[in-house]
C-alpha cells in the first residue's frame, strides 16, 4: 500500500486526513497516536455510539460486537443512512465493516458508499498505539467524497481526543 499526503498525530495533537492508495483507488484515511493500550482503543471502536456520535443527530440500532453483526447508521435529520456488517475482527488488532446498505440523500448516487468497507487498524508505536482508519472505497471520485471526508475527520478527531 502507498501511502500519500500521510500525516500522523502524536498523542495530544491533531492529525490531518491522508489518502491512501489501495488497489489503485485512492482511499480516504486518516492515523493517530493514543496514550491507551490497544485492548483499550479496541473495546471502545466496538463500541460505535462511543465515538460515531454527537454531531449530526445520529440514530445506531444494532450490534457490533462478533462477526456477522449489523447496525444501522441514521444521520442529519435523514441526509445519511447505512447499514453495517462487521465482516472482520482481529482482537485488539483490526476491525473491518461492510457497508451493505447506503442512502446518501444529498447526492445524486445515493448509494456510494455500498460496498465500501470501514476499516481500524491498530498497533503498537513504541510506548503509544497508533489507529489507523482507512474508509475502502470512499474515494475523490465520489460527489460525497468532500463532505464525507470532512464528516470523518470530525469523528475522528473527536476519537483521537477521547484515546488521548
């Protein structure tokens, strides 16, 4: 994987979002350093109301917790809806989720994101945790892509703050 643009925070500073070049697609991403072990920082990225909230009047419904799980992703009074399946799951390691379902109503393709996977990488940085978030397939190319971009890095930026 060729990483461009990459930008990584350490603990108690901000990160900037990365693109990351992943088959050929240029995906968005986005890295940090936290203070918190990885079981720490695993159990809370489980967690989805624990860091996928608080902006745009989120509605979750559903699990997150074993393979196969699914939750729904209700945001902006209806502007976002998808649903998510986890598909992966490395204890303390990696977590990935499969967009099954996408309704993005202020575009035109409303279902970008379908198909598209949510990925956490975490590892250890010498006496840190670094987090890797890398959306597979939300791309420059999309029309969602700027405000989709921008709407994680607030998510994470709040995260990164909360692993601090």
């Amino acid at each position: 994987m060729k990483n461009q643009d990459k930008t990584t925070a350490m603990p108690g500073k901000k990160s900037l979002p990365e693109i990351n070049e992943h088959e050929g697609r240029k995906d968005f991403s986005f890295s940090f350093e936290s203070s918190k072990s990885p079981k720490v920082i695993f159990e809370t990225l489980l967690d989805i109301k624990a860091w996928w909230s608080g902006i745009y009047s989120e509605k979750i419904e559903g699990a997150s917790s074993k393979l196969n799980d699914e939750f729904t992703f209700h945001a902006g009074n209806g502007a976002h809806y998808t649903k998510q399946r986890l598909i992966e799951l490395v204890p303390d390691k990696k977590i990935v989720w499969l967009v099954t379902e996408s309704n993005l109503s202020f575009v035109k393709k409303t279902g970008e994101w379908t198909n598209t996977k949510i990925c956490f990488e975490i590892s250890k940085k010498g006496d840190s945790t670094q987090v890797s978030f890398t959306h597979l397939g939300l791309v420059p190319q999309f029309e969602c892509y700027g405000g989709c971009s921008s709407g994680w890095t607030q998510y994470l930026e709040i995260l990164s703050e909360k692993l601090k």
